[in-house]
C-alpha cells in the first residue's frame, strides 16, 4: 500500500505522481493511497481531496469509459486543455495567443458508436470502461443528443437479433436532419436473407438509412446535414463533426483566419465543413483522399444556390502533398488533417507562398510539430484557440491563423 501526492493532470486525464506513477480520476494536490502495480495505482482512495474536486454528475461515470474528468470543476477542465496545447506548443519552442475557448453545451453530441452484444437474455449496448471489454449502459448519458439516448432500445433490439455472444457489433449512429443514420460492423455477413431481414427491420425502426458492414441496406430517404446553403449526404460511417456547435465555431474561426481570400485550397476537405461555408464568397479547391466523401461534397455544392465555384480533387496528401508550384495561385490555404497531422504538406506549405493558413486539428502534439515547420518556413502563429466538443474528456481540438 502506497501513500502518493498527484503532482499534476497528464494528457490523458490521469493524475500522476512521483515515479511516475499514474493514478486514474485524481486531481494536483490530492493525497491518495492504494496498491501500485506496473507504475499505475489503479483504485485509488482519495485521502486528501483537492478544492477542484466534485461529484461527478452523470451516473454512469464510475463505469463508463467516456468521460475521463468529469470529477473536476468546469474551470479546471477548460484551463487544464488549453494547457495541454500550450505545453505541446511549447514543447517545439512556440508561444501564441490564445482565443476564448469554445465549449459545447451538454447534450449536443450528435453523432457516437456504440458496442453492442447480445446475451444470453436480449442484448448490451453502450460504452466501454476505460482499457477493458466490460461494456456499460449509458441511458443517462450527460453527452449524448436525445435522440440517442432514445435510439439505446432499438440499437439493443438490433444486436439481440443480430449480433452475436462471441463477439461485438460497432452501432455507428449519427442525428441528420431526415433522421437517423446507423452504420454497423462486425456482423455476420450481408447475404440475401440477411439483407432481407436488416431492411424490413430498418423500415419499421424509421431509420432515415442502415447500412451493414459498408453497404447500404435500406435508405428510407437521404440523411443529410446542412452545411452554409447547401445539403450533403455523407457516406455511411463518413466523419462529421461532434456537435453542430462545434462545427459552427470552427466554420467561424476558419472564416475569420482565411479572411478576404477569393482563391482558397481546402486540404482534407472531407465533406465540406469548410470548403461549403467559405464558397459564399471564394472560390474553393477541395482535395480530399476518400473519393465518397469528395461525391458528397460536389452533389452539395451543385445543389445548392448561391455559392461559388468548387473544383474538387481525390488526393493521398500523406503521400503526394500538394506542392509550393501548385499552391502558388491560392490566397489562403486551410488544413484539417487526421490525429497523425500533415508533416509533409506542412513542409511543402512552408516552402510555399501562400499568405494565410486556416489551421484545424484534433491532436495539439502533432498540431504543434506541423506548427514548428511552418513557422522556421516563415510563418508567424497569430492566435490559436482550444474548441471542446468532447466534454469531460481528454480529446483537445483546436483552430488557427498563421501568415506569411
């Protein structure tokens, strides 16, 4: 039995002491006492608790692996991830000024995946706890949009009929506006009966589309989302994100670092979050590696009215960046690059001329190391800002500006 002090709050969400030993759910300050095996105190009693500590609101925390810091006041969370950036920036020697952050309200999440399995007697749907394959219900979820929480009894439904007791399905479901939008894999194999009995259970569970280990079961009518003037239906399981309010404030920040541009590259376009909102007054290149998501996208932005021309491009960027030559007739590029960043598109945008950067990431580490090669390219960071779509979590996402 070990008696620690939490010395500080890693990137994770674990409190971390002298060792360094790493103890789930504590807070800096906080004098705790447990067994350590393998530098991790993984039940830890709380002897001395510190004044940022509360008790957690949802019911299902002590289970669920969702949430990570949901025993800490609101404050502490917002300060200790717009930390988590500062550091990683100043781990490569980088100092910016930092915007108010943007926090999304409880119950906004629109989008989640579930794992179900089925029982002995009916099926489990939820999340899983924390490193371990217990699963958890969540009908309390604090996250979580209404509507589903709502969906939880049709998604177990699902998987006690489908699903099996060896193994998990994956419940991909999303909230569009015609409805609700389920993805599943890791079920059996979509033969003919099996089409059959997903599509007659799809119409009477009203899903707006069900699609089964990535093909399209049932589509009572297109699922799709509103983005500035135009209506897009993604392909099935395609990444949105989070929260509508999230989206918004990261639409605002890329407008507001883009600024008066008329010639804009959109790289990692996905479905057009940003290339849709800024072709109200741009002209938009959108280069996008997953051609489904680039289809989306182009059947938007020719439906709508209104926006101005987008010319669109399926590109490895990881492997084939675009060049300091191409880049040259652009005014302004914006980047949103996976978890791992863009390490070789920021190194072909630092030999570029391009006068402004729209920076969105949802990693401040690799967010940070790109940052480094933009800026010895010649690049001054002018503003970040931390937006918190994935509440109580350890999940930082952020935006912004650099100019040449």
């Amino acid at each position: 039995m070990a008696t620690l002090t939490i010395t500080r709050l890693g990137h994770q969400g674990d409190g971390i002491a002298e060792g360094p030993v790493f103890v789930p759910r504590t807070l800096p300050g906080e004098v705790v006492e447990g067994d350590v095996a393998g530098g991790r105190m993984a039940a830890p009693r709380i002897i001395t608790p510190s004044d940022q500590r509360i008790k957690a609101p949802c019911p299902h925390y002590r289970n669920c692996g969702g949430c990570a810091v949901q025993h800490a006041r609101e404050e502490f969370v917002t300060d200790w991830k717009q930390d988590i950036l500062r550091h990683a920036l100043s781990a490569q020697g980088i100092e910016a000024p930092f915007r108010a952050p943007h926090i999304s309200p409880l119950h906004s999440r629109r989008r989640a995946s579930f794992a179900g399995r089925r029982l002995r007697n009916g099926a489990l749907v939820g999340f899983h706890a924390r490193a371990s394959d217990v699963l958890t219900a969540v009908p309390d979820c604090m996250i979580l949009h209404p509507a589903l929480i709502a969906a939880l009894p049709m998604l177990e439904d699902l998987t006690a009929r489908e699903g099996s007791r060896k193994g998990e399905l994956t419940l991909s479901l999303t909230i569009s506006e015609a409805g609700l939008d389920l993805a599943v894999t890791g079920g059996k194999a979509p033969d003919g009966p099996v089409r059959a009995t997903l599509g007659q259970w799809a119409g009477q569970a009203g899903l707006a589309r069900l699609a089964w280990e990535g093909e399209v079961i049932a589509q009572e009518q297109p699922p799709f989302h509103t983005i500035g003037r135009a209506r897009v239906t993604p392909p099935p399981g395609a990444f949105l994100q989070a929260t509508k309010p999230a989206e918004a404030a990261l639409q605002a920040a890329v407008a507001d670092a883009v600024g008066p541009a008329s010639q804009v590259a959109d790289l990692f376009a996905g479905c057009g979050t940003f290339a849709l909102t800024l072709a109200e007054r741009a002209e938009i290149h959108a280069i996008e590696s997953d051609g489904a998501m680039l289809h989306a996208l182009d059947a938007g932005w020719r439906q709508a009215v209104g926006l101005k021309r987008i010319t669109t491009q399926t590109r490895d960027l990881f492997r084939n960046p675009v060049l300091p030559e191409d880049l040259a007739r652009f005014d302004a590029v914006v980047i949103d690059p996976p978890r791992a960043g863009a390490e070789a598109q920021a190194k072909a945008l630092a030999n570029s001329r391009v006068p402004v950067i729209a920076a969105v990431s949802c990693n401040p580490v690799t967010f940070a190391r790109d940052a480094k090669v933009l800026i010895q390219g010649g690049y001054r960071l002018n503003w970040v800002q931390v937006v918190d779509q994935f509440r109580f979590s350890p999940h930082v996402e952020l935006a912004a500006q650099f100019v040449r």
